[in-house]
C-alpha cells in the first residue's frame, strides 16, 4: 500500500510541467524568430504593417481624441500633447459586458459612439452643449481597436477575426472603422476618424514619445501582443506598394498567434490544451492562451479540478464553484503570490470568500507555488518573444528599452523581474541590455499621436 503523497509531492509533477529551462527558451526564440521573418514574407497576419511610419518627433502637439476597445474595457480619452514627451490626459472608462462582446457587432460600435458623445458632451462642450468648433470643422480621434486587422492604409482596417474572448457577428472581414464611422453619424458627433490602430502600435509610439531608447512595446493584458519598428525595405509583403525602402513602419506582430495549429513549438500542458479546446476559437492564439491574463486563472484551476477529481483536494466538501469555467481569476494569483502572512490569511479569504471551501496550511502554500509556477512561466515565455525581436533586430549589444502594459505587467507581483530573468537565461549577462518598463496610459496617448502624426503628414 503506498503512502499517501503530500502536496509538496504533487508541486513537483506541476514544477516539472510548467518550468521552463533556458535551453528550451532558447530553441522558442529560435522559432520565434523564423516566425517573425516568414510574417513579413506572407500576406496576412501575423506582422501586420500598421502604416504608421517612423518614431514621432516629439513636436506632435495639440488636443486629440482617443478611443480604446480594450479587451475588458472601453476608454475614451482627450489627450493634450505638450510636445518634448509631456502630454495631459483626461478619460473616462465605461465596462464592457459579455453580452454586448457577443451582441451584433454594430450595436457593439454604437455603444462606443455612445460613450464617446457622452464623453464629448461632458468634457468639451459649452455650458450650452455646444462644441467650440469652426463650421465644417471636426475633432481628430484615434481608434484603438487591439484586435488583428489588416490594413492598406491608417484610417482603415478589416477584423481578420476576433480575440480575447469577442465574438460580436457581422464584424469578421468588415472594415471596422467604417463601421464606427457609421456610429458616430448615428450620434451627429464633428469628429473624424483619422486613424486605427492597435494598442500595441499605440504604446510603441507613446513609449516612444516619453522615452526614446524603446524599440519594442508589449502588452500583457486581457491578450498579449508586441509591437516594433520596421524597415519598410524588409517588409516583403508590401515591396508592391512601392513605399520609400528605407522609410520605417510599425509592424504589429499579432504574436499571440505565435504557434497557433502547428502546436510545435510551445510546452502546452494538458491544461494548455483544455483551455484552447473549451474556449471559443481552438487552435488560435496559442501564444497568447500562455501567458494573458484571461487564461492564467483558468489554468490554475483546471490544475485544482484535476485535483480535486483525484480525491487530493477538499474531499467531502462542496466544489461546485471551483468547477465553473473561468471562475479563478488570474487577479487572485497576483493576490495569493502577495500574501504576506505565514498562514497565508489573503489564500484563506479567497477560498472561503469566492469557492466557499476551507483550506489547509498545505493546500495553501500548494496554491501559492502553483501560481508562482503559472506566473512565471507565462513571464519567461514573453522574454522569449521580446529576445526573438531583440535578436532578430540586433538590439543586444546596444540595449533598448521594452514598454509594456496592461494588468498582468503592472500588477502582478514580480513579473517584470521574472521577464529580466528570462532575457538573461536566454542571452546571459547581456541580458540586462533589456530593460522593460511600465509604459503609462500608451494605447490611448499613442493613439493621439498617431492621429497627430497622421495630420501632419497631410
Ligand atoms: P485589457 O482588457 O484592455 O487588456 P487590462 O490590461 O486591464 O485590460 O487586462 C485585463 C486582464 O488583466 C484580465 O484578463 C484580468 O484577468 C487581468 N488582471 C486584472 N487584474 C489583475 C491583477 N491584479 N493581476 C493579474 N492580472 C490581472
């Protein structure tokens, strides 16, 4: 009769499954890096050229509207540019439900509209609700829109298809920002769509503006996606449109496709494979299903379940609310990572509060290391995309900075330090070359650059 294992016991079978070594970050990168070059040889995504061209100059200046459909929230903004970096920003975020994600894609585009007009109609409009504009004239707005497109030009772009969860009809292979063009003219707003871009290109550019050393931008939010500035003469797919060769163009990787159908590349778990199979576009994004905060949770808890179906976990207790998908959220691992009490009270609020199960000492401290094991793989693994980048481009030797937002990087403890960690385990003391580095408010202030670069080019 075999001795019952212990957790410890059972957090060695999930260190071994989630821990990647250097070795095999290192052949990732490889792979990662053939993916990025064939990108620029195909049409199609992934490594979409933005038709955003070159670093602003920093003499962008002048007021500017911004709206960003986030994957979990819908910001609208007014940015000030000052020029020499400064910029002020006033927004208001609205939230968006699962309903109007899955709602007619349209609606989806008049709810924006919507907010936008209430937007306006707060912060810029006279005591009489009217806007100081000359006739004819109309307010620039940067669309932030951080789902794949493809573009021809900045004022346009067709969904090639929907992410992070979005699944609105009638969207997929239409030109969103005519789409949205069709909403503001259902609100009667003076305001004229100029440019659209994704949040990655945003923060590239917003990062850019504040610190110039960036060459790359990431986001690690409700998806994952970079961005980085490319020589329109590598840019294969586009030699026909007979651009200037040694202009520069933002390209946006779209990188949480990275692996996606071929699965050849990327150390899934069973869980990994759970997560892509029960979620609404199998087989995509399989990248992005590693490391983006709409996936962690749920991979720390189908890790649980599997437990508790072996009998390891809460035996004799109600597990019902464990077993809805999604319920974990990949907040709580930030918090259960945090605690900073020896009988881990914060891991105790959360299983007693949210699942209604009681925990032991054991458990808990099982928890906490599986969240670390998630948290981190899912650190190391971006430090293999931002290397691939890195190294394709040749930035090691001199260094760059790396800007970066979204929940996951701003607020879950620890994880830029595990990506520096990944970056030198994958290019050794060199390593260090590669700063990332919190990149305030870039989807929305990047976007009014854009749109001010965009008007200055006319
Ligand atoms: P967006 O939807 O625009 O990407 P965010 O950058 O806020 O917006 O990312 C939202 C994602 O971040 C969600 O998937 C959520 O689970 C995750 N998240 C929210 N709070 C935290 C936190 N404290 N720690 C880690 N992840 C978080």
């Amino acid at each position: 009769h075999a001795t019952k294992k212990t957790m410890a016991d059972h957090l060695r079978k999930y260190d071994s499954l989630f821990t990647l070594t250097p070795q095999r970050m290192r052949m990732v990168v490889e792979a990662f890096k053939d993916t990025l070059e064939l990108g620029l040889q195909k049409p199609q995504q992934p490594m979409i050229p933005t038709y955003v061209f070159g670093w602003p100059t920093g003499t962008e200046i002048g007021d500017f509207l911004a709206v960003d459909l986030g994957g979990t929230n819908l910001r609208v903004c007014l940015v000030n540019l000052q020029g020499e970096g400064k910029f002020e920003i006033t927004q208001a975020k609205y939230r968006l439900t699962e309903e109007q994600k899955q709602d007619d894609g349209q609606k989806l585009f008049d709810f924006c509209a919507e907010c936008l007009k209430t937007f306006v109609d707060t912060n810029l409009a006279d005591d009489n609700g009217e806007l100081s504009l000359r006739p004819g004239e109309t307010l620039p707005l940067g669309f932030t829109f951080s789902y794949p497109c493809s573009q021809e030009r900045i004022d346009h772009g067709v969904l090639i298809r929907w992410t992070k969860g979005f699944g609105a009809p009638n969207t997929e292979g239409r030109d969103v920002a005519e789409m949205f063009r069709q909403s503001l003219a259902k609100y009667k707003l003076p305001i004229a769509l100029t440019a659209l871009i994704n949040d990655t290109t945003g923060t590239l550019i917003a990062s850019h503006y504040v610190n110039p050393r960036t060459k790359i931008a990431v986001i690690f939010g409700t998806g994952c996606n970079a961005a980085y500035m490319e020589k329109v003469g590598d840019i294969e797919k586009i030699k026909s449109l007979g651009i200037d060769e040694d202009a520069e163009m933002a390209i946006n990787c779209e990188w949480g496709a990275f692996d996606s159908f071929e699965h050849e590349h990327l150390p899934r778990t069973k869980y990994d494979i759970i997560v892509d199979e029960t979620s609404n576009k199998p087989g995509e994004q399989a990248f992005e299903k590693l490391i983006s905060g709409r996936y962690l949770g749920e991979i720390l808890r189908l890790v649980i379940c599997e437990l508790i179906d072996e009998g390891v976990l809460f035996l004799g207790q109600e597990t019902y609310k464990l077993e809805i998908p999604y319920v974990f959220e990949t907040a709580f691992l930030s918090l259960m990572e945090s605690d900073p009490t020896d009988e881990l009270l914060m891991i105790i609020g959360i299983f007693t509060h949210f699942f209604a199960v009681e925990t032991t000492l054991a458990e808990r401290q099982f928890f906490r290391a599986l969240a670390k094991l998630i948290g981190r793989r899912a650190a190391r693994l971006s430090a293999c995309g931002i290397a691939a980048i890195v190294s394709k481009m040749g930035y090691l030797d001199e260094g760059c900075s790396v800007g970066a937002d979204g929940s996951l990087y701003n607020k879950y403890p620890g994880f830029a330090d595990r990506v520096h960690e990944g970056l030198q385990d994958i290019f050794g003391d060199k390593g260090k070359n590669i700063v990332t580095y919190h990149a305030e408010d870039g989807s929305g202030v990047g976007s009014a650059i854009i749109a001010a670069m965009t008007k200055l080019r006319k």
